[in-house]
C-alpha cells in the first residue's frame, strides 16, 4: 500500500476512535444528576466518606489531594485493601483518578468506563472524560489558588507520573505535597487486613531454572551493564515472584504477594511481610546465613529504611526500571550518580522469554483451558435457545468447567460475559444489577481465562446463536481477519509489537470501522494476565523467540453488540526463502471461531488456508484431549466445527472481486480469440 493510503489509514482509526465511545446517557441504569436527581442502584453514597477524608486534609493545609486507581507496586489488578479510588468514589474499573478538593470531588478515566462511572457514582462526583494527566492539571491550576499545595501518597506514583504532573504544576506555582500518610487508609476504617495465606513455592516439576541460577542470571547482568550498577531495586510483584519461583494470594486473579528485592552483587534482601513466610520457605530460601545466594528477609515496611542504608555505602549504583518504581523510593536515590535507570528492570527483560519448560507448560495449560471453554459453548448452544440462561450463569458456568481442570486455580480475571448491547462495552462484566438474559437474537461475547500452576490463559470467542445480520457478519470477519493477518505475518529480528499492530486492524479500515482498545499484551506462566512489556503498543519490548502474547482485535458498535477475537501465541522461529532471523506466531488457543459468523467471500486465500491449518491443529490435538477426559459430545461439537472451508486438495477459495477479474479476463479472451 502507498504511503499516501496508511496516512489514509491512520486518519480513519483516529476519527473512528472518537465516534465509537460509549455514551453516558441517562437511562434507569445511569444516574441522573439534574435538579431531579436519580441514582441507580449500583451507585454508592460516598457524603460521608467524602467528609472524613476532607477533615483529614484541613490540618494538612492542602487544597486538593490526587487519589490514583494502583498499589505501591503500581500493578495493574490491586487487592481490595488498595481499591481507595473505588471506596471513596463508587467506581470500581481499572483505570481512573480521582481529586478531591474541600468542595468539589471529580473522577477522570476513559471510554471504556464511562458508562460505569455514571452507574456507579453517585451525585458528589463529578465524570470527567479526559483521562490524561494534562486534563487533570489543567483543572487544578484552573480551580486551585496559585501557591497552592496538593498532595499525593508517593508510593502510588510512578517516577515518570511524578514528573509528568510536576512539570506542569511547578511552572504555575502549584506544588506536589509528598505524604507519609495515605489520608484514604486513614479514614478508610473497615479497610481490609491483609489475607492470612502463606507465601508458596512453585512444584519443583514446572521449574526448569532454580532460583539460583535466575540470581546467577540477574548479578551477570549487572557486572555485564557498562554504567556499572551494583544492586538492582525490584518493587514490581511479579519480579519477584518469579526471580524466587514463589506465590501468593494477596492479589485477586494474580498469583502475587507484596514483597520487594534489593539485589547486590553479594547480598540479596526481600522484603515481605515475615509472619507469612513458613519454616520450610525459610530453608527454602537458605535464610539463616549471610552468603551471597542467602536470601536475608526482612519486614516489608523496611524497604524504604534499608535502601537508604544501602545508598550510605560508598561507590554504589542502584538500578531500577522506572516503570514499575515508585515516587517514594527513587527520590531516596541521591545524588544522581547513585541511581541507573531503563524503562525496565533486567528481571522484567528476562521474565519476558520464556524457557523450554515454560513454553511446554504453558501450552499444556492452554488445552486444558480449551476444553473448559469448548464446553461452555456447547452448553450455551443447547441452553440459550430454552431461554433460561443469562450472563451471569455463563460466567459461572466455564469457571466451574475450568476448576474441574487440572492444575486450576482460579480465574486469571474477571469473566467477561456480555450479549447485545453490553458486548458494547469492551470491559463489562455482569453483576446481579446489570446481568440480561442470552437470546438467539442477539450477538454474546465471551471473554475468560484460568489460572494453573503451569501457566495463565485468556482467550475471547463472539458468537451468535440466531441469525446474524450482514454487517455482524462482515464486522466480526474483518475482526477475525485481523487476527489472522498478525498470526501469520513473518518478521525480522528486533520488530516491535507497535509496527504490526495496523495489520490487526486494516480490514476493518477499510471499511471505515476501528476498536479503541490495544491489540494485545503478554501472558505468563501462572502470572498477571496482562504481562509486561511484551504487546502491541509503543511502550513495549521487541518480540523474541520465547515470548508469549494475546492477538486480540476487535469491533463495538454503541448499545447494539461487540465483537473480539482473542487468541494467545508465542514467537517461534519462521522458515524464509533467504533469510534466517525471522519469526511468526504459533497459536496456542485451540477454540474454533463461530462458522455462522464468517463470510468466506471477503477473505483471502491465505487467510482460509491459514484458518484450516489451525483447525486442523485443533483437531490433532484436542480430540485425544477430549477422549482422554471423555467428553463425547463436545469432541462432537469440536469436530463438526473444524470442518476444512476448502475442499481437500482444491486451491483456496477466491474473494468475490478476484472471481469478478477472473470471469472478465476469460470474456475478453474469448472476445479477442
């Protein structure tokens, strides 16, 4: 394509982004904040939270205070007890800010949650749907008096958010106020405790690297770094978690336990909260001596204490990867020259292949994961038309196939299960409030996945039990187009998830249609979900051999249905005519898309072929699944779903333009013969 047409391209998913955002429109599900207020039911009554908060700040002579939606490890899913946006707000997504002055409370987050935002709060906050940092300054140097303090909990901002806000406020006399204290825990009063579950270890028979020989990898790393750091801070969970081989509960849907490492090249400290750490661990970790692959444990709450003791030594550097570094802890780090940065932390970069071992487990987890998943839809397709389901049940439903699956525990995220015009809403998840019932009328999405102990799935299906329309049919085709053209797309060497992530929505441009989410992310092995910095977008690492990512485009048409087509894989090497370092995606989920929503006419012949080699797949491996497990019916329904769209040994079907070209150069042979 000329570059003329990719401007084109870029133009369209732009203005289609812009048009495609859910609308906050009052309804008996929205609140109505006007002189005849009405809140629904799922709104919370924030007056008195609001109070007590707005008293904890008076003595502290501030005039707003910044309340992000995170943890001191800025982690993406948080537990209950760090869900201060959520209490003192109502709004319980993922992603969002909030700002509380002595008079006016406000919520900023995106277009994917805006319509639970107005579900959620009640008429004390007020939406703001401008998620960016920019907006939520320009708002305080608008409403806050020049000179003005405004506080923040310095552990729940990033390096880079810190001086994002700064940057802004400084110049216009306003000052960021770093303090001790969380004013939300202080007056949160029923806060939740701390879960009493232990730290655990993983089975030695999904281990291939020792916790050892990971600390070996990470000091080789740093005596190898040129700007000579001598200790690596890591404040992200899952960095830990893995550099060790151990789990935890303390985060809902993800295997984590707060803990940070300092780890120098002759001593390793973790801090965690002590009382969870069994006997055996203890051994585990040798942590009754003092030698460099002894693992000294140390208070959680301490980190802030033993890094500023660290950094009294002479001639030493801490790295850190500034992504997942709070506020609180790099601003210890003085003077400069004491601290070495990269976007991330070496455990990060390493995490992000993963082994022989990790790579065979993983993909083992994936086939028990699909027979979970091929059973709801089988379920759905003889229960919907009876009309007793609904989206809530479906989502209980795969989760309780999953927990019959071996290794499970637990769902790796909140189901999404959403039919007609909540498939809309790209993150909804139903509740007893919202929950409809299923139609055959109606397009249902489903988007889930389980965590084992040998790996983490997510994978979405779209399907549609009636008659689609033409344009659900073309929509969800181009989706899967989408998919296709990533799945099968060769690149070299050091090509980042960013500079293909157009190929997952190009057929969909075309036509003039878009998604506003990201096209993918990372998995791990019994890990976040969502796992970095390996995806499709700018701030994400080149792909290498070993990684692990969703492929995930999708469509949403407002208030009618949505559509995504998600698929896990990994990077594996390619096989080129001339060149040696290039790579593809292998597809490790193995669920057969809705035959009932594919128009095979707009697709290309590659495309097809590409389709039947992965059904073919699915059957090779998932039939012995299925008779292994015994379940006749739904290898049944597998096969009879992996029917091959072109005939054995025939050339791929070809699109209806490609037929139009060919039927006319054949008349104008004829005509000139």
């Amino acid at each position: 394509m000329t570059v003329t047409g990719w401007v084109l391209f870029a133009a369209l998913v732009l203005g289609a982004s812009s048009s495609q955002v859910p609308r906050a429109a009052g309804s008996e599900r929205e609140r109505n904040c006007s002189a005849t207020p009405y809140l629904p039911p799922t709104a919370v009554n924030t007056t008195l939270r609001l109070r007590a908060l707005r008293n904890a700040m008076a003595p502290l002579n501030i005039s707003a205070y910044i309340i992000p939606a995170t943890d001191a490890h800025l982690s993406e899913y948080i537990a209950e007890r760090d869900a201060r946006t959520a209490w003192i707000s109502g709004f319980t997504g993922s992603a969002g800010t909030a700002v509380v002055t002595p008079n006016q409370a406000l919520l900023w987050t995106d277009s994917r949650y805006w319509i639970q935002a107005e579900r959620q709060m009640d008429c004390n906050w007020e939406l703001v749907k401008d998620p960016s940092i920019r907006g939520i300054t320009d708002w305080l140097i608008t409403h806050i008096s020049e000179g003005a303090e405004i506080g923040f909990d310095p552990f729940l901002f990033s390096i880079e958010t810190f001086k994002a806000y700064n940057v802004r406020l400084a110049p216009a006399n306003r000052t960021l106020k770093s303090l001790p204290d969380n004013l939300v825990d202080k007056v949160w009063t029923d806060r939740p405790p701390l879960p009493p579950d232990s730290i655990f270890k993983l089975p030695d028979s999904i281990i291939e690297r020792s916790w050892q020989m990971k600390v070996g990898d990470i000091r080789q790393q740093i005596r190898d770094n040129p700007y000579k750091p001598t200790a690596v801070l890591l404040s992200a969970l899952d960095e830990t978690a893995w550099l060790f081989n151990l789990r935890g509960n303390d985060i809902p849907y993800n295997p984590f336990f707060y803990s940070y490492t300092l780890l120098t090249l002759d001593e390793i400290w973790l801090f965690v909260h002590l009382e969870r750490v069994s006997e055996e661990l203890k051994v585990y970790l040798n942590s009754s001596c003092y030698l460099d692959h002894c693992v000294q444990l140390i208070e959680y709450p301490s980190v802030r204490i033993y890094l500023k003791n660290y950094l009294t030594r002479p001639k030493v550097k801490v790295w850190i990867g500034t992504e997942y570094t709070t506020r609180a802890l790099s601003e210890l780090i003085t003077p400069e020259d004491k601290m070495l940065t990269s976007d991330y932390s070496p455990v990060l970069i390493t995490k992000a292949v993963k082994d022989d071992t990790e790579q065979r487990i993983l993909k083992d987890a994936h086939i028990r994961d699909a027979v979970a998943v091929m059973q709801l839809l089988l379920w759905l397709e003889n229960r919907v038309p009876k009309g007793d389901e609904t989206e809530l049940t479906a989502a209980y439903f795969v989760n309780e196939r999953r927990s019959e699956q071996k290794n499970n525990r637990g769902p790796s995220f909140e189901t999404i299960s959403a039919s007609g015009p909540n498939a809309a809403l790209a993150h909804y998840s139903p509740t007893n409030e919202t929950t409809r019932k299923l139609s055959v009328d109606e397009m249902y999405l489903v988007d889930s996945g389980g965590q084992y102990l040998d790996g983490t799935t997510d994978i979405t299906r779209t399907v549609h039990w009636g008659t689609p329309t033409d344009f659900q049919k073309e929509a969800f085709t181009r989706v899967l187009m989408g998919n296709i053209e990533i799945s099968r797309t060769i690149f070299p060497a050091n090509t980042r998830g960013v500079n293909m992530e157009m190929l997952g929505r190009r057929a969909l441009w075309e036509v003039g249609l878009n998604y506003g989410h990201g096209t993918g992310h990372g998995v791990g092995n019994y890990f976040g979900v969502h796992e970095w910095p390996v995806g499709f977008q700018s701030n994400n690492i080149p792909f290498e051999v070993g990684m692990f990512t969703s492929i995930e485009p999708g469509y949403y048409k407002d208030n009618d249905f949505g559509i995504r087509i998600e698929d896990v894989a990994v990077v594996v090497p390619a096989n080129t005519k001339y060149g040696n370092n290039y790579m593809t995606f292998e597809t490790i989920s193995l669920v057969p898309y809705d035959r009932k929503l594919i128009d095979t006419s707009i697709m290309s012949p590659q495309q097809l072929q590409w389709l039947d080699a992965y059904y073919k797949k699915i059957r090779e491996i998932m039939g012995p699944e299925l008779d292994r497990q015994g379940l006749k019916e739904e290898k049944e329904w597998m096969m009879k779903n992996t029917e091959p769209f072109l005939s054995a040994g025939a050339p791929a079907t070809l699109s209806s333009l490609t037929l139009t070209l060919l039927v006319l150069c054949r008349a104008l042979v004829q005509h000139l013969s």
